[in-house]
C-alpha cells in the first residue's frame, strides 16, 4: 500500500486527508495522484514529499511508500 496525505485543495477535491492505495510494481507520483484527486493536472503548482523528502510528480514510487501533497498558496 502506498499512503498518500493530502492537505489543502487535493483533500478537498478527494474528499479525503488521507488515502491508502494498493499497487503493484511502481508507478509514478502523477500517475497515482491522478486516480485519487479529480482535476489534479488543473494544479501546475504543487508541493511533493515522497518518503518525507522532496520529489517531482515523475518520481516513482513503490509499495510501502508515502506520499504528501499539497497545493502552492499565493498571495500578498
């Protein structure tokens, strides 16, 4: 299983803080985030901890992995 937290907007939209997605082989944080939060590709800004480290949306990610993601707030 793959956790993925989800904080701001992504929960909203996946009406979830938190999800737990089984997968088998590896796949990309994209591709996965995709399945789980409606209109995710709308976002081109968007903070990704894989394994509590930094990562891009092309990272691959495997069973027993974690993922959080956030949205980029702006603002003044």
């Amino acid at each position: 299983m793959v956790r993925i937290k989800l904080m701001g907007t992504f929960a909203h939209l996946a009406r979830a803080r938190e999800l737990h997605v089984k997968i088998e082989g590896k796949k990309t944080v994209d591709e996965l985030l995709r399945e789980v939060i409606p209109r995710y590709d709308e976002f081109t800004e968007k903070i990704i901890l894989v394994n509590g480290g930094p990562a891009r949306g092309d990272a691959e990610v495997e069973d027993g992995d974690e993922i959080k993601v956030m949205p980029v707030l702006s603002g003044g």
